[in-house]
C-alpha cells in the first residue's frame, strides 16, 4: 500500500523505516501508524500556533518565539512569531556520541531552510498548517477499503 506522506524519494527512506519500526513493534499496520503520526503532528502544530509551548520528555520542547526585527531597506520594525526546538539533554547526547559525521545532514538542513523560508507578511496563511492532514487520513482510509475511521 502506498502511504501519501511517503514519497518514493530516498529523502523519504527514514521516515519511511521509521513507519516500519513502530509498526513492527506495536503490531499496527503501516497505514493505521502513519495516520497516528499525522494525527500528532496535526496536534502538535495546532498547539504551538496557539502559543503554548509542547515538550515531548526525553526527545524535546517546540515552542514558539517572538521575535522582533528590522525590515529590509527601511527602519521600521516587524514582529514576527517564529518556531523553535530544544532538544532533550538524553537526545542530544544520544545524536553526539552516536551518529557519524555527516555532511549529508548539513546539506540537507541548509537546503529545507532555503524551500521553506517565510516571505514577507502578505505571504502568511491564515488557514491551518496541517490543512492536508486530512487529506492523508482519507487516502489511507480509502486504501483499507474505508472500513476504518481515524476520526
């Protein structure tokens, strides 16, 4: 079965297997864990967006900040909200000491930075981020046959 968030891209191949690793230890297909994650990624996303900060204990805190900067060319100042992610202490020690250096992980970071870098305030959405969360839980219900409910 194919899972919508799960592109065929190698970039995909992490997520991909971490699908597989929680689904081979809770005994859930691959389908009902990707619907799970989607429903807490959505629940996260709307919890930061209302202000209020989300700690996961022993993986981290996401929370939002407030920030206050220059415009371009001018010296008007604009406020602007932005998302911050503190890792845990256990977290953080587990990725130093053991990942291997890679230069990979640089790049790719550099590289989502850019793609998903905000414009200026005319470029805010004013809907929800997850809009397609939705989206993702009909397809995979939709592949079961629509025999099952996420809702």
């Amino acid at each position: 079965m194919n899972i919508p968030f799960l592109p065929d891209a190698g970039s995909a191949d992490p997520l991909r297997r971490i699908v597989q690793d929680v689904g081979a230890r809770t005994g859930l297909s691959p389908q009902h864990v990707a619907t799970i994650i989607s429903h807490g990624l959505e629940a996260i996303a709307d919890e930061v967006s209302k202000g209020r900060a989300v700690t996961l204990p022993g993986f981290g805190a996401i929370f939002p900040v407030t920030r206050t900067v220059r415009a371009r060319g001018t010296d008007t100042k604009v406020t602007s909200t932005v998302i911050r992610f503190s890792a845990a202490r256990g977290f953080r020690e587990q990725v130093r000491y053991g990942a291997p250096p890679s230069e990979t992980g640089r790049r790719r970071y550099v590289r989502h930075m850019r793609n998903h870098a905000l414009g200026g305030p005319e470029h805010r959405c004013s809907e929800r981020a997850f809009t397609a969360g939705r989206a993702f839980r009909d397809a995979i219900a939709s592949q079961l046959g629509g025999e099952v409910s996420f809702d």
